[in-house]
C-alpha cells in the first residue's frame, strides 16, 4: 500500500570529504557553496517549492536553539491526549524531530536568514506532560509519532494530512537522512559540493549509521543533473534506486 506521506527530497551542502559541518564552512569557498545552497531551497526564486523543513534535535539545538533547556514546569495540569495544532503565522513550516522533547524554545516562529517558518515538534509518547505544556504555552504544534520510539510513516502521514506539507526538505543531520534513506522515504537527493574540505574526522557526514539507529545497508543513486555554481560548487540531483 502506497504511504500517504510528503514528497520529500534531501537537500544538503557538504565539503569534499563529505562532512556536514565543520571549519571548512567558515572559508570563502564554504561561504559561497552556503549561498547556494539556501538560494536553492530558500532564495527569492527556489527550485523546490515545498512547504516545510525537517532536521534532527541535534541539527536544531547547532542552528536554532542553541542546547538552551526547555523552562518546564513540573506541576502543569494534564495536557489533552494526542497531537495539538497551534495557530499558524507563515507560509512553511520548520519540522523538528525531538523524540523525547528536550529542545529550549523560546519562541514559536523561527528565522533562518530572510525565511520565517512555524515550528512543528515531532515527539513520541516519551516526552513528558510538562514539555508538551511548555509547547502549548508557547503555541508550538506538536504531533505524536509512536509510542517508545520514533515512527516515521506515522510522522509523516500527520505533517501531510494535519498541516498540508505536500513537499519536505529533510536537512540533517546525517543519521535523520540516512534513517530516512533506509527507510525508503526519500525521493530526491540535492547536494551541492563546497570546493574545500578540512579532514575532520570529528564532524558529522552526510549519512551515518551512528547509535544503531539504521542499518549500513548500502543504496545507489541515479545522477538526475550536474551544474557547476557560483564559487566552483557543485550541484548534484540524483533519484534513489529502488
């Protein structure tokens, strides 16, 4: 039976040696590679149209909250069962996959350079009344996917039939992707290939099977385009074999 789920497509920038993060960012072959990366996705005229965003905890707390704790109260009355829908206030949404509900935020709204999104937490049964109270106390939509751990046909059912994402960009960080990968939940990879690399071997790749968390099960990839860009970037669009 066909998922009712987001077309989703993987968008990423990434240096030679294929790392995610890192000091090569900080380079002016990793700045402009960071430009087109967002113009992509988010500039004034994007190739992908798509109506929300999806990343980690850890990718959120690097890029948005900052590893800030959340300002829980411990005596919140019981928040009703099930998923809370908030008031929306942009045109996309900011997708947060935090299992266990530990990620501070201080606002419902999220800006990354010149785009404004809605935050949307992804819990599991895991996450506590007082941290579902906190996101309602701040108007943040939260849906509940499984119960011990993350279910991702699940999730992804609720963020297409609950708010309207009929197209998701997953951006990291490298276990979210490839546990999508593995999952076969991915449509689409877009990588642009920063002209630099640094040779961390600390730094997050763009896939990883870290924690158990998805098998090294190894998947092709189809070659859609290849583009040179700004800077030497490269932007590679492949579709994922079956």
């Amino acid at each position: 039976m066909k998922m009712n789920r987001p077309y989703i497509f993987c968008h990423m920038m990434t240096s030679v040696d294929g790392k995610i993060m890192g000091s090569y960012m900080g380079t002016t072959e990793g700045n402009k590679a960071s430009g087109v990366f967002y113009n992509i996705a988010f500039g004034k005229n994007p190739y992908y149209k798509h109506q929300g965003w999806l990343s980690g905890r850890v990718t959120t707390d690097d890029n948005f909250t900052n590893y800030r704790k959340p300002e829980l109260d411990e005596n919140a009355p019981t928040v009703p069962e099930g998923d809370f829908i908030a008031e929306r206030h942009t045109d996309k949404y900011y997708v947060s996959v935090d299992p266990y509900g530990k990620l501070g935020w201080e606002s419902n709204i999220l800006t990354y350079i010149d785009t404004t999104a809605d935050v949307l937490e992804v819990l599991t049964g895991k996450a506590s009344n007082a941290y579902k109270a906190f996101l309602r106390k701040l108007g943040i939509s939260y849906i509940i996917a499984g119960e011990e751990s993350l279910d991702y046909t699940v999730a992804m059912e609720k963020v297409k039939t609950l708010f309207g994402i009929e197209t998701l960009m997953l951006g990291g960080g490298g276990v979210l992707n490839w546990s999508f990968m593995q999952a076969g939940m991915c449509d689409e990879l877009s990588l642009v290939i920063a002209p630099v690399a640094d040779g961390s071997s600390e730094t997050p790749a763009l896939f990883e099977t870290r924690g158990g968390l998805a098998a090294d099960h190894p998947i092709g990839f189809t070659l859609e385009s290849a583009e040179v860009k700004d800077g030497g970037s490269v932007w590679l669009r492949y579709t994922m074999k079956k």
